[in-house]
C-alpha cells in the first residue's frame, strides 16, 4: 500500500524532509514530488504498517525542524 503527505516547507524544511527520507529508506520506498511553490508531497510505500510509519516519519521531520529552527535561534558563542 502507499500513503502520502503534503507538507508545507515553511514548517519542514527540504533538507529536514530529504534527511527523513534517508533515515526511513530502510523502511519502505519513500519518494518526494515538488507540490507547489514551498510544498513537497512525500510518498511511502511499504509492504508492513503505512500508516504506523507515516506517523513516525512525521513525527521525525518534526523534531528534524524543531532542531533546526532552534539552532538557528540560538546565537553562537
């Protein structure tokens, strides 16, 4: 089966969602597909639990973003 998501790259950014797909590609086939402008499609394939590694996926990009925007934040001594 397959599931696919929208994410906008104001929240996630590319590299964040690349770095995702490279961390999950052991998983399943995961594909990106530009959307529209500041969007990126991601596509998951595999033969176990979709919707489980989508949910986790998701969750990974989240704290991919998270980490980023707060090292972006933070000044450097």
């Amino acid at each position: 089966m397959t599931v696919t998501v929208d994410l906008s790259e104001q929240i996630y950014p590319h590299h964040c969602i690349e770095s995702a797909c490279e961390a999950f590609s052991h998983l399943g086939d995961l594909k990106l597909f530009p959307q529209s402008k500041g969007s990126v499609s991601v596509r998951i394939s595999t033969s176990g639990n979709e919707t489980m590694m989508m949910n986790e996926f998701l969750n990974y990009v989240l704290i991919l973003s998270i980490e980023q925007y707060l090292n972006d934040k933070t000044p450097s001594a």
